[in-house]
C-alpha cells in the first residue's frame, strides 16, 4: 500500500523462450534412464541368482539318518 493509503500498481509480466532442442533432450534423458533401470535390473537378477548350490549339512559319524518325508 502507498504512503497515501492509496492501492499498489498492478503489473502482468510475462516471460518466454523457444527452446526447441529440449523436447529432444528430454526425449534422449528418458531414453537414458530407461536403459539405465533395464541394466540395473539385469545386473541385479544375476547378482541375486546364485550359481553355487548349497553344500548338503554333513552328519557326524555314526549318527542316525532319517529320511526325507515325500510329499511335503
């Protein structure tokens, strides 16, 4: 409010620019990520999947063995 107690000025600014590369760089970024989270996936379902299969317990000597129930 001014001095006089009377209202402010109102001013409209508006701003632009012609930017007609970034719809192609925005397009190659998301290119990017995409490619990125697909390695991220692959490397991570390989990491995850273990070739070495567990070593089976062993069973101290002389110890009884039961057997497996089937059907479980």
């Amino acid at each position: 409010m001014n001095a006089d107690g009377t209202r402010g000025i109102h001013t409209k600014i508006t701003v632009g620019a012609k930017l007609p590369a970034l719809l192609w760089i925005g397009i190659g970024l998301l290119t990017i990520g995409g490619l990125l989270a697909a390695a991220a996936a692959t490397v991570s379902y390989f990491g995850v999947r273990s070739s070495r299969r567990p070593e089976p317990i062993a069973t101290p000597a002389g110890a009884p063995t039961v057997p497996l129930a089937s059907g479980l």
